[in-house]
C-alpha cells in the first residue's frame, strides 16, 4: 500500500489515469499501412468472389459435377455397372459406376485422367474440355482435384485407347467421363496411402529389427503393424481383397461338402462356466456376479450332438485360445471348421472323410476360374501363392508318427519316439516331404497317447500311441483330429489319470461326462483352422493377412 508521502509526490509523465498524448509519426504511418493493407485484401477477395461467381454463371457443365447432396436436378440411375463387368464392355457403352478415386491428375486445363478402382479391378477415366455435353475447364480442374479414396458415381462411355493402358486391370477400355458426382469425400490426409499397400510388405524374420521406412526404390513401406492399425484402408488393396474373398471361397467349400455328406450345422456355446479340457489357456470373463470362461473349441458340445443321436454335425465359429503366443501362425482368437461323426467300424473313417474334404477344397481351389484368378493376384504380392503341391492320386500322403520321426531322424533332425513335434522340426518335415514325395499336404497318424487331449481314443493294441492324427500343409499343422473316447467309465478313468488330475463329476465336467453315461456311439472329428488353410495355401509370411482384424497377445483394436 503506498504512504501518504508517496501520493504526495508527483506523477511522471504519461502515468495520469487520463493521458492524451497523441501517437508518434511512425505508429500513424503503420496504421495507415495496415488499414491499406486490409483495404486491398478486402478489394481482391470480392474480386474474386465476382470471378468465381462469373466463373460459375459461364460453367457450361456445373450441373454435371460436384457433390452427390447438391446434384438437386440429377435423374436417378435405373442401372449400375461394376468395373469387373467392362472387361468384355463394348465400344461406346454408356454406363454408370461407382468406384474409388485411386488417383488423380490434371494433365492440362483442358485434360485430366482419374483412375477409378473397385475392389480388385481398376480403369482409367478421362475428362476433357469440350465434347457433346461441352464439358468445362471448371469440371477438368475440379475432377483432377478430388481427393483419393473418395467414393464417385460417373457415367461415361467406354472407348478403346490408342494404346493399352498398362496401370490399370481394365487395359483395352477406358471410360470417357460425361458426369461425376462425389458420393462419399474422403480426408485429405490419409494414415497411409492404398497404392503403397499396394506393394510387398517387408518380410522381416526378425522382430528385433526394425523395418525400413523405404524400398530400394524410394517409395514408402508399410509394414505388417502400420496395415493392421490402418486395416480399413489396407484392406481396400487387391491382394487384400482376393485373400478375403479367398477365405470366403474355403467357408463355402466347406460347406458344400458338408451338405453333399448331409452333415447337421449346429451352432455351440462359446460360454462356459468352468475352464473345461484342462483348464489351461481359457479366458476368463466377468459373467453378471460369477466368473464364465470362452470356449477353446466346440469339442465338448460336438460329441454331446452325437449322444443326442446326431450322427453327423459340423459347424462354423470363433475359437479362443488364452495363450501368449507372438508367432506368425498362432492368433489369440481364430475361425474353426469343426465336424463329428458317428465312426462304423474305424476310426480311419473318419480321418478318410476328413482328407476327401481338404482334397476337395485344396482341388476346388486350384480348378475353379474365379479361385484361380483371385489366386493370381495375391501371387503379384506374395510370390508362390500359386504354387501349393498336392499328389495327382486321390489319397493324400500318410506318415504314422513314428514314419515322421524317422524322416527327421534321416535327416539329422532329432525327434523323439514319443516327443511332440516342435514348430522348426514341423516345418523341416514339410521341407523333407515336399522334396521327396512332391506334396504340400499330407497326414502324420498315430501320435502318442502322452501328447494328445485326455479324450482321445488310446490304440487298443498299444496304449502308448493313439488313434489320432493331424494334417499339414506346408509343414504346418492346419487340422487336428481323432476318434473319441465314448464309454464314459474308460473316459472317467482317463481324467483322474490325467496330469494334473481332472474331476469327472466337477461343475464343469458333469454335464459332458453324464452324455455318455447314457449310451454313446463310437465317434470321431476334427477341427480345422481357416486362417492356417488360407495362410499356407497361399504361403502368407504371417497369419495376420489372412485375418480381417486379427487378436493375438499384443492386439485388440481395430
């Protein structure tokens, strides 16, 4: 607080509350620059509002351009032609499609190309000024300025180039734009750019290191990690798109020949409410004020349909397994084919049907046109997609387990007798075989009792092996299957002999092993994986391009 001494004193000047000093000389003179300065901005800006609106006023073509939204006069189209259907298009052809901006260049004010893509299939579109329907420079310079990924409605004619146009799938045609309408705009700024998903990825064994940011080209990479966090735009490339639509080809080859062999579709559980076949690798869950767990397979509920007297059943659906496993084949959440089936007088029976249905779906695959081409395409990116062996019989190769480890043995690869094969001595085997009996698919039968689930079926004349079997596909494990234990003594025998110990009459167990108190017939299955068929049939680097929105130890969005 100031002393009365010191309101005494005078004030400096410029301090009175009411100071009227007039401004220097040189703020005026800034002022007035600003104040000019301000006046001419104002003076070009509605200048250019009135050329624009000249502009607009002498657009020959505004009304055959723009937003979708704004086209309030456009008639609606009575048909829509997919790019996939111009292949075999006829000179002249009007037609209207809707596709991507894939790219987008002004060659001229009076010339621009776009390239238009939908799924897999791409075309190039041309605007140029004038033409019957007097197209404008406004319209080129606008379309050559639409953003990529944005989703367009034009109509055109199709034309034969000069010369085949070598960038796009569509080479013998091009479409001549008459109208272009924005359906959907996309950002300017993309995560990443679809056209360099559109090249290899790097195949990098190491996870120690770190992926390059270019190729020996000096164009970007996008790795494994920046596709599956941009899954939405890697996913629109058209190795992406074949892999997918691949994958929906094996679905529903699987299911053709499960309804030709009048197999019953069953939809299981994937909630439990105690952690069943041993307990390890389940994820628990919050379930209202108790805990549930997720199912690891159908496995229970497929052999409690055949004690209901269903003799044949299969299904499609999620497995999960709880295991922290950063592999290239091995996914926290995967899609399962599953089947069981009632077994007549052996179990072989049921291995038989098991490869029919792997020979009819690999075979399907590599014969059917549609397949083969998709096939094709995922080969320009992955190299060897196409490749996969399998024998000219209509038998696959069959090993026992013992046949398998001596082919590793021979080989200086050592496997035990009653040791479960490692991935390595897995994918050396496939190697051996491959060299020696031509084939990429095969079945190891009779593994050892020691490494198989406790329900599996022991071999009656040698406990020590089983009656079970897994079969591969480029030296990796795609199915695993076997003839179950039915009688429900033997099967209650086998769970308290199991390590560590399981209790048959335990919440979790009881209403599987009272199935077969009541009287079950001999049966057996399997369960294949569609993301390992998909990945090794075309011999993807890592399982994560054969799924959508992969789950693994480190993953969970998107």
């Amino acid at each position: 607080m100031a002393s009365q001494g010191d309101r005494d004193l005078p004030s400096r000047a410029g301090e009175d509350e009411g100071d009227t000093t007039a401004p220097s000389k040189n703020a005026l003179k800034k002022a007035n620059k600003e104040k000019d300065k301000a006046e001419r901005a104002a003076k070009r800006q509605e200048l250019e509002r009135q050329q624009k609106e000249q502009a607009e006023a002498n657009d020959t073509s505004r009304h055959l351009y723009g937003s979708i939204q704004s086209a309030s006069d456009r008639r609606p189209v009575q048909q829509f032609t997919e790019l996939a259907e111009l292949y075999d298009a006829k000179e002249d052809q009007e037609v209207t499609v809707d596709a991507r901006i894939h790219n987008a260049r002004v060659q001229s004010a009076k010339l621009a190309f776009l390239v238009l893509r939908e799924e897999a299939h791409t075309i190039q579109a041309v605007i140029a000024e004038g033409g019957i329907n007097q197209i404008s420079r406004q319209m080129v310079k606008w379309c050559g300025g639409i953003n990529a990924e944005s989703i367009v409605r034009a109509t055109g004619l199709v034309k034969q180039p000069k010369e085949p146009v070598t960038s796009t799938s569509i080479s013998n045609f091009e479409l001549h734009i008459e109208s272009i309408y924005v359906v959907s705009e996309a950002a300017q700024m993309l995560p990443v750019q679809v056209k360099d998903c559109m090249r290899a990825p790097p195949m990098n064994d190491d996870d120690s290191k770190d992926d390059p940011e270019m190729d020996s080209q000096g164009l970007p990479v996008v790795s494994l990690n920046a596709r599956l966090n941009n899954r939405v735009l890697d996913g629109r490339t058209a190795a992406s798109q074949a892999i997918f639509q691949l994958q929906s080809g094996i679905s529903h080859l699987f299911i053709e020949y499960m309804n030709q062999n009048r197999f019953t579709w069953i939809n299981s559980s994937r909630l439990a409410g105690a952690a069943t076949e041993g307990g390890a690798g389940v994820f628990e869950i919050k379930y209202f004020d108790t805990k549930a767990y997720l199912t690891q397979s159908p496995q229970f509920f497929k052999q409690m349909a055949i004690a209901m007297d269903m003799k044949r059943v299969c299904e499609i659906g999620p497995v999960f397994r709880a295991e922290n496993s950063n592999t290239h084949r091995h996914l926290t959440e995967f899609t399962g084919l599953d089947f069981e089936m009632v077994i007549k007088n052996d179990y072989h029976e049921v291995l038989s049907f098991g490869e029919k249905l792997m020979l009819y779906i690999i075979r399907n695959l590599q014969q059917r046109a549609e397949f083969k081409r998709l096939t094709k395409v995922v080969d320009q990116i992955f190299p060897g997609a196409g490749d996969f062996k399998l024998p000219s019989e209509d038998s696959a190769l069959r090993l026992t387990f013992a046949d398998a480890v001596k082919l590793l043995n021979d080989a200086g690869i050592e496997a035990g007798e009653f040791d479960d094969l490692s991935t390595s001595q897995e994918k050396a085997l496939g190697r051996i075989i491959r060299e020696k009996y031509g084939t990429d698919f095969y079945i190891i039968d009779k593994y050892p009792s020691a490494v198989r689930p406790f329900y599996t079926m022991p071999d009656p004349t040698n406990p020590k092996v089983s009656n079970s079997y897994d079969f591969f596909m480029r030296g990796q494990e795609i199915m695993s299957g076997a003839q179950r234990i039915h009688d429900h003594k033997q099967l209650c025998e086998r769970m308290k002999a199991n390590d560590p110990p399981l209790d048959p009459s335990s919440e979790g167990f009881r209403h599987y092993t009272d199935a077969f108190k009541y009287g079950c017939a001999p049966h057996g299955g399997g369960g294949l994986g569609l993301n390992r068929i998909l990945q090794f049939y075309l011999g993807l680097p890592d399982i994560r391009f054969a799924t959508m929105f992969p789950r693994d130890p480190g993953r969970l969005a998107p």
